[in-house]
C-alpha cells in the first residue's frame, strides 16, 4: 500500500526539543508506511479574525498542507499544564474562519513527550478537546505520554529503550489502522 502523508505539527519551537526527537523518532520507525510533512509553525502569523476576510498567504498555505494529508500527528509538549500558544495558534489559522476548517474529517493522532513522570498528559487532554470540536477523527488509545531521559533517542534518531521502542511502534501501527478505517 502507498504510504499515508502526515502533516506533523511539532508544538515545540526549539530545533533540538524533546518534541522534535520524538518526532524524527517516530518518522524512522514508521518510514516504511508513514511519510512526514513537518508544518513550521513558528513562522505563522498570530491568528487575527480580520484575517477572515482576507486570508494570508501563510494561512492559505497552512491550510493546504494539511488538506494534502491523509491524517495529523500532533507532537506536544507541555507548557503550564498546556499546550504550547505557538501550536494553539497553528490550529486556530489552520481551522479558521468558521466553515472552512483544513482539519475537518482527518484521522489525527497525539502524543508528547516530557522530562516529567506523567509525560504530557495534561497538554494532551487540553489538545483532545480543541481537536474533537474541529471534527478531526482522533486515535483514542493507546494514549502516549513519554517520559523523555538522556540517551532516549539516540543522535540518529533510534529510540534506544526497547520497551518505549515497541510501544512507539504499537502505537504507529494502530494509528496507520485508525488512518485507513477512517479514509476508508
């Protein structure tokens, strides 16, 4: 089968994140069946509503990219027990104005990862409920909340923990199943 295009939304800014290694992480393990297309959020306008009536370019091609994928992964940290304001406003110039939403019907998936015991559980819960009320079809288990520690993902981008590894890898296969149920 062809591979799925995923617009990614990577809600950390810093080009080394934890986020970003996860994310580079999850594109080799799933490279065989899942093609990556990273959304650069942080080079967006902030979402304005006098944008609706003359939408940026930014916007336009914000938008596009998303509805060039078959699916969305969202990968987020966790800022003040939330997401990231640089992926918020992704998601609202991406959705916006009312009507014409990029993410309505897609297949989505969110995981994040977080020096922290509990991952990013919060930020993925605050993240759920904006994605649900903009129609998009999210994977509902497993939920993936990685505990990010030194040596985790190596320099080549090789999840080194076995037990992460086959979760990771659990969890990219039940998301391209979730894709393809979805997209029928």
């Amino acid at each position: 089968m062809d591979k799925r295009k995923l617009a990614v939304f990577v809600g950390s800014l810093r080009k080394d994140s934890f986020n970003r290694q996860l994310a580079r992480a999850l594109e080799r393990l799933g490279g065989d069946r899942l093609e990556f297309d990273y959304v650069d959020i942080g080079a967006l306008p902030f979402y304005d509503q006098d944008f609706d009536g003359d939408y940026p370019a930014a916007g336009k091609a914000l938008k596009e990219q998303v509805r060039g994928a078959d699916a969305v992964l969202f990968v987020t940290p966790e800022y003040n027990r939330s997401i990231p304001g640089a992926l918020k406003n992704a998601i609202d110039l991406a959705s916006r104005p009312y009507g014409d939403s990029a993410f309505a019907g897609l297949p989505a998936a969110v995981i994040g990862t977080s020096p922290g015991a509990i991952g990013t559980a919060m930020a993925q819960q605050h993240l759920r409920n904006v994605l649900s009320y903009l129609d998009l079809a999210v994977l509902p288990q497993p939920e993936a909340y990685i505990q990010f520690k030194d040596g985790l993902v190596d320099g080549e981008g090789k999840v080194t923990k076995q037990d992460t590894r086959e979760f990771l890898e659990d969890f990219l296969d039940r998301f391209v199943a979730w894709i393809d149920r979805q997209r029928g």
